[in-house]
C-alpha cells in the first residue's frame, strides 16, 4: 500500500454523523464517527494504520491521537472509532453533527504493507485496536486480490463491548474470514472464548508466507508477537501502526 506524506498544518474538520457500535446495554459508550472537510474539499491522502492528532478549537482540552478506520479511498471522510473516556475522546463521543474539531495528520508509520503480496495477510487486535484494522479491511473490498487468505481475529471483553459486530458479519462476502473471542463470555455467546492469541495458536495459522497486522493494549500485542514468532512468522512481517 502506498505510502501518505504527513499532514503537519493544523486544520478544521466537522462531525457530519454519529453512530454507536455497541451493545446499547453496555455501560461503555462506543461511537463511529464521520468528520469531513468544513468546506467539502478532499481531505488529506494517508495509508491504514495512521492516526489523526484530534484538539477542541478554543485549545481547552490536550489533543488526543486516534487511528483512521476508514479506508484511503475513502477520502470525502474520515472515520474514527471512539470509545467515551475522559478529555477530547468524551467531547468526540457525545458531539452533534456540525461540531467542529482542529486535526492534524495523518501521521504516523501505519501499516508498511506491500501493494501486492503472494501470500495471506492476518489482521489481529483487540477491543478499539479494531480501528486501524477496520481501515485495512475496507481498502482490500476494494481489491481483494491483493493477498490470499485474507483473516481477522478480534478480542474483546464480553459481548457487550463487541463493535461493528453487523459489519463483520459481511466480511465473508469479500473472502475475509472473522474470528470474534470473548474473553468473559456468558452463557448466550456461542462463539469462540478465552484470548484472541490463543484463538489464533489453537488453529495453528500459517506464518511461512504472511504479513500481520497488530494492534491493541500492549499486554495483547506483546503476547500475540511472541504467539506468533513462535508458530512461525517472520518478525520484519508481523506490523504495527506507530
């Protein structure tokens, strides 16, 4: 995938839509987020796995980092996956349409993956590490010949923290296979449980010819890196965003 200069200028840029991905029970509050250009012009060019630096216009709160979730053809918008928190991240996730946010970026290493590759691509994370991941998948729907098999494996907590659960279940429309595991599941969860690294370890995936996509809190990437090593794949192909 090509690669994006950063943006370094700040500039401003608008929440058109709002929408949450998660269980409405959930006492966590996760939205996706549409932000377009103040003035409908194309936003700047950036490659999966890049985040934007996201700042009130008045300065009042510190600037908070997130990862694009949208693809890089998708450059009428940016998409963001934000879960309420504290600072920058409560203002996103309880914006109107029409507020307005500073932005710099795209920045960041993202994603170094080949344009073309002989070989199968593994995009693995956890809770709103799917973000960068989201990006990576939506750009191969639109040329999934890049790779060959092409799998997801996502964690979460429970089932109440899964997001873009509806989305995910299309994946398999573009040959993306998706492995949702729970790590406190209950009794109504009939799919995979435990950690996604050792959901991955117990199907012993292939590494002699992959490249991987990582991301998540840094106990899950540390442990599925050295999953993975050990089953296989070369450490120069297992990636990270930053």
């Amino acid at each position: 995938m090509t690669h994006a200069s950063p943006q370094s200028s700040p500039y401003s840029l608008k929440l058109k839509e709002r929408k949450r991905i998660n269980d409405e029970a959930s006492e966590e509050n996760i939205v996706l987020l549409s932000l377009v250009a103040t003035h409908g012009e194309e936003l700047p060019p950036f490659i999966p796995g890049q985040l934007l630096r996201i700042g009130l216009p008045d300065g009042s709160l510190e600037p908070a980092y997130f990862a694009i979730a949208s693809a890089p053809h998708e450059l009428d918008r940016y998409e963001l996956i934000v879960k309420q928190a504290r600072g920058v991240s409560a203002i996103l996730a309880t914006a109107e349409a029409g507020a307005e946010f500073t932005v710099e970026g795209p920045m960041g290493r993202g994603f170094e993956l080949p344009e073309r590759f002989d070989g199968d691509l593994f995009l693995i994370g956890g809770g709103t590490g799917v973000a960068p991941l989201r990006s990576v998948w939506r750009a191969l729907m639109q040329d999934r010949s890049r790779y060959e098999r092409v799998d997801l494996y996502i964690g979460y907590l429970t089932p109440q923290h899964l997001m873009l659960a509806e989305e995910m279940t299309t994946l398999k429309e573009h040959k993306i296979d998706a492995t949702v595991v729970i790590e406190r599941a209950d009794r109504s969860w009939r799919g995979r449980r435990g950690f996604v690294q050792e959901a991955f370890k117990a199907d012993q995936i292939d590494g002699s010819r992959a490249y991987v996509c990582l991301c998540g809190l840094p106990g899950l990437v540390d442990e599925a890196r050295e999953a993975l090593v050990q089953l296989g794949f070369d450490e120069r192909r297992i990636l990270l965003n930053f």
